[in-house]
C-alpha cells in the first residue's frame, strides 16, 4: 500500500461504537484540512472538487450539492427530497489534488452540507460535540479506502451459495405457497439459491416461532426445500412482541434485557406484532441473550437470516395514540378551523418513527445509561452484531448468511445489508447503481438492493433491466411488497428472458466471488466509480458506469425504453455483447465516447486490457456447478493474468494466499496453470 | 396539410364536454385500429412502435411501459408510481408504419395501460362507456397532431408580456414585501416582467377580495408596480369561502350557483378558507356568473391571473372529519390492534382529495344533474373557462393573461396551464421537458412549469439548470413553496450567472414568441420531439433534446454535477455555444453522437440548416425591449429564411398573415428585407 497517514481528533465525551478496531491511530493534536466552526467542521470546495462516500445514503457518486443526514430511516418513499436512509455512514472523501478522507465516529445524528447550503461550501454538522474524527491524507481516493478499511477491520464473508439468485416477497405466507414458488422456478429451469420467509413465517410475528398452521412440521419443510437446492432465508425483526407466556418476551422482562424508558419503566412502541419491548442491543449481556436465540431456527436446518426494523421502526407509542385521540376528543363537535384541522390531521399522519419516540428510548450500556437518540445509529448495527458474535460460537465451522436493514460503520464485520425498502422506479435503479461504490468505501461488501423494487408495482422492463445490473451486485435479490404485483420471474411476458439474465449471475459466480473474496481480504473495493483508477478528468463525471472487480467496467441501462446508451471508454477495452451467458459477440472499442445498443436481450460489458473476465457454467444453484469447467475471455495487450480465487465457500475466516491460482497468457500462446478446462479468446489487435 | 382522415365514433350517452369544436366529423360504421374488448379498446404494439401524447402526464415523451390514468389530482410528490396530474389530456398517437391519433372525450375516470399489465398491450378502459372516440389517420404524427388540433380549435394567445421573466413564491404577504422584491430586482439589474400574489393577498382566502391590511390603496399599489415595469398577478382559488356577508358566498347561495350534495344541499368541503362550497362551473349562468367577478381585480389594473386549487382539491369535508373522530372515540381507551391503528390513521392521513367526496358532489349542467366523480376533469376547464369567456366581454380589446392548474382538452382555447405542483427534484426537471411535447400535442401552448421546483428545497445548481431550460418554455416562472428556502435569483451565491440567463430570456423572447404564435396560429407545436421531424430510427430514442421553434434544438443538462452531456443530431447543425446572450461561440457539428462540455456558464443551442436564430436586446421587460433592434445567426446551406411574426402583443385574434416578415439570406450575400437592423452569421462549410 502506497504512503497514507491517519490521524485521531477527539472531541468532548465520544460514545465506543466500536467501529474502529485499529486502536492505534495517532491522535492529532493540530486539525488538518477541515476548519473548526461552532460546532461544525467546514472546507472550501473548489470548482474540481468531488466529494465521494456517505456509504448507503442519496443522489450521486459525486455527493456535491446536496445536505445528508446519518440518522437511520424508515423510510421507502426516498425521494431527492430526503437526506437519510436506512444506514448511517459518516465516512467521505475530499477529492482534490491533495486528496483526504473524514469519519466522524458519531453514533447521533449529524448532516453534511456539501454544497447545499452554499454552493462552494462543505460543512460537517454533529448535534453534540462528542466524538472521534479521524482524516486519511493518502495520495489517490483508493488508498485512503484502503487505509479506513484497514482501520474498520475485514468485512464479513458470506457462503458462496449466498452469490446464487434469491427470490422473496412479503410474504409467502405458508410453506405450500413456498413449495409452488420452488416448483415454478423448477419448472421453468430458472435456477435459484434461496427463498426468503418475510415476516408471516412467524406465529403473530414473534422473533424465534414459527406459524405452524401455515408452516407444520417447519424442519422438514426446510430439508426438503434444501434437497430442491433452495434454502430458506427467514426474517427476525427488531421488536420483541408483549405477549405474556411468550418465552422470548419473558426471558427478556426477566433478565432486564429490554430498552426502558424516561421513567424508569420498560419502553413499548408498536410495530408487526402490535405493541412490542426493544431488546437493548448496546448491552454486551442482552447481544449475547438475543444472539443465541437464533439457534431455534439454525437448529431446524437454517442458515441464513435477514435482521429487519432495525432502526428500530416504530409504527407508533400507546403514548402518542393516546394524546392524538384526546386532541381529537378536544375539538369534536367543534367548528374547527384549518390550523386545527392539519394538527390532528398530522399527529396521526406524522406518528411513526418519530423523534420524540427515539428521545424517550434508554440503552445500559454496560453500566452506563445512555438516550436511544444519542445513538440511535448503533441499534441495528448491535442487533446485527448480537447475530453475528452468536453465529461464531453456535455455526463455528460455517459461514451463515446475514444482512441488515440498518447499519453503522462496524457491522459491516457481522453481517452484509440490503439497501432498505425502496421502490419500482427506474431512479431507484440508478440509485442502487450509483450507490454501490460508496457502499464498499464503508466496509458494505455483501450488499445489494430490492432488484425490480419493493414498493409499489413494478414493469417487466424495469425488473430486467434492475437484473441485467443485480447479476453484478453480491447480493442479488427479487423482492418486493405485499401490495405489489407479484414479481417472480414467471409472473411476466418474456420469462425466458429474464430466466437468462439469471443464468447469466450463475456464470458470473466464480468471477464475482473470486472478485468480492480478493477485495474483502485485501481492504479493496469491488465496486469502484472510474476515477479511482483512472487519472483522467472526464472520468469525474461519469456516474452510470462502474468498475466490478480487477478486470471489468459495466454499463448498465437504467431508462425506460432504451435500446442503447452512451459509454465513455477512459481506455481501449474489450466490448463483450452478451445475447446469454454462452452466447456472446466480441469487439474491441476505442478510448473514448461511444454509443452502443443494448436492448433487453443484451447484456454489455466491457474487459479492460491485460485482464480476462471468468466465466462459469449455468447450473441449478451455486453448490451444483462444476467449478472445473472455466470459461476464460481475455483482453491481451502486452501481458494477461488473473488470479482467480476459489474457495470451498463456506468455512469461516479463508486465507487470500491459500485459495489463489494463477491463469495467464504469454505473447505467444495461452499457458493455463493448474486449471485444465480453461480456454481463452485472445485478442491482439490493439494499439 | 397532408391527408388525414378522422372519424367519430359515438359510445353510449356522452356527456358534452365542448373539447372538439369541430361539429362535421365523419361517424365511422366499423372501429378501426382498435379492437373493442369488454370496457375496453385494446391494441398489440409492435416492438418499434412509440406512444406519444397524454398531456401532462408523468414518464416519458414515449409513453410505453407504464399505466396512465385521467383523473385530475392535486399532489405534487408525484413520483414515478404516479399515474394522473393535475391534468386530464386523452389524446395520443400509436407512432408505427402507418401511425393513427386516438381522443377519447370522456370526463370520468379513464386508464391507458401502455404496456403495464402486458408489455405488448395498449389497454384503454373508461369507468363507463359513455363518449366519443375519435381516430384520426394520418402519414406522420405531426400530421395527426395538425388535424387534431384544428377539430379542438386555436390555442389561447397571451399577451406578449408574459414572455417575460416572471417570480412568485408562496406567498409575498405584503405590499412592502413585493415592494422589496421588486427592489431587489430593480437594484441587482435583473429584467423581470411579473409578480405573483399566492393566497394570502386575499382577506382570509376570499375570492376577489384583497387584505386591506397587507396590502393597502391596492389600485395605487398595482399601478406603482406597473411604473416599474411588473404587472401583479393574483391566484382565484376554486372554492368560495362560507361566510356570512361575504359577497360571493351571498350571491352564489341566492342564485344557486354552488355545487349541491347527494340529499340536494349545497356541497361543504374545505380548503384554505376553511370551508367552501365550490361553484358550478359546469353550468354556463355560473360560469358568467364567477367570470365577471373578475371584474373587481380587473378595475383595479389586474391584467392577469391563474387559476388554482381547480380539480377541485378539497382537504376535507365536515362529514369525513366527523366520521374519522367518532372512530377515534368509539377505539378511545382500547388496547387497540395494528388493524385498527391504521384505519384510524389512514382515516386521517388519507382524508384528503377523497373519491368519496367527488361522488357526493353534483352539478347542475343547463338543467341536467350529473355527479361531480362522472365530469372531474372537466372542471378547472370550466373554472378557466368562466374567466376566459369573461374577458372577452370586460376586456374585449386586450388579450389578458390566464392559466390554470387542472384541465381538460378544450380548455386550451380559454388558457394556459402551469405543470402544478412539482418538487424541486431533478427528475422534475426532466419531467418538465419531456412533457412540452406532449402539452403542445393536446393544444396547450402558453406552458411551463416552476422553476426551481415548488415543494421541497432547491439547490443553486437545480435552479440554474431548470432556469436554462426554463427560458425556452412560453411561460417562464420561478415559484416555490411557503416552507421552502426562498428561491429569488438574488438569494444564492451566484446571482450574476442567474441573472445572465434570464436576460437570455429576454434575448429569446422574439423568437420564441414569434415561433409560438406561428405554431399557435397554426396548430402546430412549439416542442417536438427529433422523431416529429426526422425520420431517423434512432430519433425515438432521444428524450431529453427537443426542437423549439422552426430553427432550433435545445440539449438541456438536467443532471447534478455535469458539466456536460452526450448530444444526437440529427443532421448538420450550428451549434451556438451562449456563455451569455451576447457572448457566444458558434461551431458546426456534424450529424450523429457528440460529447459537449456545458456547465452552469453555458447554454448550448443548435441551429438546423436553413434556418436562423432571432435574438433581441436584452431588455429590462418585454414591453421596454426595442423590437428594431433585431440579431439574426443563421446557418446557411442552400437557402436561409426565416419568417419573423410580430405584432402589437396585446390585440387579441392576431392574424398570422398581417404579421410575418420575411427575412432571407442567398448563397451571395445577406438580404434582410423590410428590417434594416439585422446582422447575419452566415456559415456556409457545410457539407
């Protein structure tokens, strides 16, 4: 790694989020780069700037001209109006000709004004001044990545399966709907990994039961789905259901395991399962207590969860129903006015997840009490952690499937997230494009979004199009809305269309999971905007394209009734057209600005010179490919090497140096090492 | 025109909505195109097949791929779930080798399934099968457009001022704060035309009426703006306020002007004046009626008004607020369920703009009753209409400024329209160009939308992008919301690059007026799509570049952070590069795809063969703008003229032929004939 030097700033009485592992960060005693104002932190942006980061978080690449927010939200509707989503991710880049990056390790809510407020500006903006701020100078934005990434500690690792394509809705309400979802994907060859159970699996959505009327007999349900191939994904919400008898709910009472309140008393909010207690995650007892709950289901057979309504989501309080219905009881009968009017009118409209709710909310971290908002964005983090620290002692010889709703830098080490609730619309498309880059500079490398979007209906084009881009993201998952159209891929027109796009995922695996091993055990991204490693100016502007992995640059088509875009080419690359996953044109293109067409039978991407893309076959599931039966296209210029990483792809803690082989091309002729069955198309006729 | 035919087709019992004026169409025996299904007209497109029309309406100039309803709504947050705005546009064309129009005349609710439920299926399905369809045949989409707009009749023509730059916010509250606004204008040198007084000019929301208060001596007040160069335009909301004394709300209960309820009293809703009862615009004695209230602003120099809140947007009615609080009481006390929460809340959050309540309303249409929800889109029509037809008996010899937020095709010819609603979003942005079109297909002409965007915060960057597309849409209006950051050029950090843009406006505005009352005189469109005029398959593709005018293509940035973007042309052009009006560059580009820099400081234009660009002086108002004073570039291949349409700008029924002047250049040397002051780029190394 190239010269990068960190330094340590600490302000007031920061709370541990644990976020930084590396506790050795020499603490600064000068600030650098940023100016110190009354509780903020400015810089002068010049013309050229590009600020990069804000991890899982709204509009481009470039983060200029708009005001973030880490406050972790629930909240789907995320139109350009918003500043939060569901994860708070206080780490960015100043890209300039003396590159640095910030993290601002602040568990409360804090904005980032870059350019919003005036135009030039940036300004960093924490409601306490109580924190850990650390600055990364390095020399390009990659290395700066690399050295907070190194900083954080590694990144989780899923099991390879977990690259497989995954179905969900909520719901599939019982396991016979669940038999027919797999026997639609059977019976149409369409291969899949996973199923996911949404919140109607569990008996009035208590964490830790299961329906049996509408799931009997749920451990042989789940072995039977895995002899299909499929494995069941189920979902554990944050809230614990008040329900005497119900033994989590009595656990938790007993042992003091829940959030309390103001007074003193245990808290209750109200979500799925009607009022509900928060388990207190930030206690290191109740992490452990909640953690090993999930061996009632790993113990029936299932090895893969999804932690939701993290942020925590609060529908409402018993409290602020009770004060909305006596302001209602106040005026009936009255002649009220329009002021009157919109104020009960809001008090209902306004009554989920609202601040004073978070205000009320107390954590005993360990001793010490602490106010819910205060640190509101650790509470899906530490739920995640909860799961993931347990998985260690109750699976320690497997890799279990994990991902979250909300986060905070530090669970990117438990678990993977999915980018929330978003919805069908072509924007939401770009956004997951465009968000992928900051995500992996956050430490999120298992991650992707709700391909074909979860709210509101979705289009056949826009599904196809989300999954000619989501067969390129880790995380590849169909899910969407109960009050959505059904949005499996034989519910459309053209099924055997979207059915080769997922073909298409099966024989990227060995390359996107050798990809996303390499980067993840080396601090790397996977995802990388073209200006991290290419010097060259117009490379800034171009948000639509990406690279994925070491030897790749995709271009995805994200606007309705398309049939083909620009690319700008930052150097002469191989143009692989696919038509499917074994049918594929090839062409070499020019650096520069091209046009090409890629309507929804066609897939482009493009193979940077002096690397190859890997191939593998199309199969059932991930565990059912041979992976002796390698497919190479390389672009040779003056040397060609890939070092392809492979794995069994499920025990814990793999070694980078262990599970590489290296493939190569001479100038004269193709020398594959160790692998038979590799053949590779070489093309020489570049300049 | 080339030949079309257009044929009627009568459905049940219409209702007559007055849209087409053309009583002598053909009534055709056996559909054609369509095929009738069960409430229904279905129609396979073809892969290649486009789908223009629709009005305004959300997506894009090809309406493919998403279902579109008529139903006119006030809601600004319209994302791209969204299937209705604030208008009701059923007109459209199935772009393919022999391309047909398709008007459906029906007032009620009515769906246009263009590839939703089936990707290749145009599905039309009315609530009721009551109208007249008619189908008009033709070579070319232009053409279809042509002869659809001569059955619907001539577009309203504005006064010439209202070209001009115009500013509104939510609302300037009084007189010394127009006052100010003005100063700031005036002070900063910035050329402005109108000021908008938003809601709170009225005494408590009362329709002609004026705050005494806030703004006092208002004759004296609008001829003291006027001296300045700034006509004032007042809102008139739709809904009369109950109130005891209050004139309007007198006359209208004693001459039974009100809508009536489904037991036959007069209809209560509420808006911002508390409660309402909303005129019936649909019978023509109310119509005169409410039309010569007018009279009160017009008398005191009002020359200009818009008409709001018309769908009718009604936030509430008494009997919705009651029931939702006996509900409330009845739960009061319970342990209430997840269930019972939500209908509590939705009762609240969704009580606004209730079906419900358009199904309680009735009119009385000329001695027939007939239920609001079955007439909706027809009555910001009629409200506009009322005005309209008002004006030409109070001020017969000067055109008078008018539009509207809803509206129906018909209303065309009475007003303009404004896009409602939007948000300062980018998306919005391109929303706003991707409609002009589509608006200029269903005869609305004087157009725009707010600049800047209304609901939400805009960004400096936002605002100048729009502003640079904005100056070449008819109406030119920055408007914001009341809860939003104020939106004056002189609020932001670069007030001079704001301001140069806006005297571009003014630079534009002889030829944009010209080319509006050319197209306007001659049902043509000011804003095409490329395909309308180039018959080059990948035309279709292009959405976001738009001819205006004769001579012109526009390439407007609508992305944040670009500092340019890709271009096709068509053919040949110039492409003139304004870093101001009067500072520019001019390139030839040849047809196909370029790569342009364009950042905030420019404004890129291309100029077709043949044709010439007018730009006037940049000028303080329209009225102060020397119309000698005439600058022509013209991009000379063969021949070069251009037909200059100017007259008084105030006289209404201008005829096109008394007011054109020809101005052309030969393959020798520049003859401006008739103008004297005419100075010509000539650039002839096309090839």
């Amino acid at each position: 790694m190239k010269q990068t030097t960190s330094m340590k700033y600490t302000y007031g009485t920061p709370i541990e989020t644990d976020a930084v592992v590396d506790k050795g960060i020499q603490q600064g005693k000068e600030l650098i780069r940023l100016v110190e104002g009354e509780g903020c932190f400015t810089y002068t942006l010049k013309p050229e700037t590009v600020v990069y980061g804000l991890g899982e978080n709204l509009r481009g690449i470039n983060k200029r001209g708009w005001i973030y927010e880490s406050f972790c939200a629930d909240d789907c509707v995320h139109t350009e109006a918003k500043r939060s989503l569901y994860g708070a991710h206080n780490f960015f880049i100043v890209a300039e000709d003396k590159p640095f990056g910030v993290f601002v390790d602040y568990p409360g809510r804090i904005s980032f004004d870059i350019g919003y407020s005036n135009i030039d500006e940036l300004i960093i903006k924490p409601e306490t001044m109580d924190f850990n701020l650390y600055i990364i100078e390095g020399e390009t934005p990659l290395e700066i990545v690399k050295a907070f990434r190194q900083m954080i500690g590694t990144s989780y690792i899923p099991p390879k399966w977990a690259f497989g394509y995954q179905q969900s809705r909520w719901s599939y309400k019982t396991s016979e709907e669940v038999r027919q979802v797999a026997k639609n994907f059977k019976d149409n060859g369409i291969p899949i990994d996973t199923i996911y159970l949404d919140i109607d699996y569990m008996e009035r959505f208590k964490d830790f039961t299961v329906d049996e009327t509408a799931f009997p007999n749920f451990e042989a349900f789940v072995q039977e789905m895995k002899e299909m191939g499929i494995r069941l994904i189920p979902i554990i919400d944050a809230g614990v259901k008040v329900e005497e008898d119900y033994e989590t709910y009595e656990e938790g009472l007993k042992e003091n395991c829940f959030v309390t309140d103001g007074e003193g008393n245990v808290f209750e909010g109200a979500v799925w399962p009607g009022k509900v207690h928060f388990p207190d995650f930030l206690n290191s007892k109740t992490r452990r207590w909640f953690g090993h709950k999930y061996a009632f289901l790993l113990d029936k057979g299932i090895e893969g969860f999804w932690n939701d309504m993290n942020e925590p989501a609060i529908f409402y309080t018993p409290k602020a129903v009770e004060a909305a219905m006596a302001n209602v009881e106040k005026h009936r009968g009255e002649n009220i006015d329009l002021g009157t009017f919109f104020g009960i009118k809001d008090s209902f409209s306004n009554i989920m997840n609202q601040e004073a709710y978070y205000k009320d909310m107390y954590h005993d971290m360990d001793g010490v009490r602490v106010c819910h908002y205060d640190v509101h964005n650790l509470y899906g983090y530490n739920m995640t952690r909860a799961a993931g620290e347990a998985f260690k002692e109750l699976r320690p010889n497997t890799r279990t499937l994990l991902f979250s709703r909300a986060s905070y830098i530090g669970m990117h080490r438990y678990g993977g997230i999915w980018t929330g609730d978003n919805c069908s619309w072509w924007s939401h498309l770009l956004l997951n494009i465009k968000m992928m880059p900051s995500l992996n500079m956050c430490g999120f490398m298992y991650a992707g979004a709700d391909v074909g979007g979860f709210s509101d209906n979705t289009t056949e084009e826009l599904l196809t199009r989300w999954l000619q881009f989501g067969v390129f993201t880790p995380l590849l998952r169909n899910h969407t809305a109960a009050y959505t159209r059904f949005q499996e891929p034989y519910n459309f027109k053209y099924t055997e269309r979207i059915k080769k796009w997922i073909e298409m995922r099966y024989a990227l695996v060995p390359y996107l999971y050798s990809e996303y091993m390499k980067a993840t055990l080396s601090n790397d991204m996977l995802f990388k905007p073209l200006a991290f490693e290419y010097n060259d100016p117009h490379c800034t502007q171009v948000e639509d394209q990406l690279l994925v992995g070491e030897s790749i640059m995709i271009a995805p088509v994200y606007e309705q009734n398309k049939t083909g875009r620009y690319v700008y080419l930052p150097e002469n690359m191989l143009y692989v057209n696919f038509e499917s996953a074994t049918n594929y044109t090839v062409e070499e293109m020019k650096k520069g600005h091209h046009y090409i067409e890629a309507d929804l039978d066609h897939l482009p991407v493009f193979i940077r010179p002096n690397h190859m893309l890997i191939l593998g076959e199309v199969a059932a599931n991930v565990e059912a490919q041979d992976s002796s039966k390698l497919h190479a296209i390389g672009y040779y210029k003056d040397h060609c090497a890939y070092k392809l990483y492979e794995d069994d792809g499920i025990t814990p803690k793999p070694k980078l140096e262990d599970s590489i082989t290296e493939i190569y091309m001479s100038d004269i002729n193709v020398k594959p090492e160790k692998l038979e069955k590799i053949e590779v198309y070489k093309i020489s006729s570049c300049e």
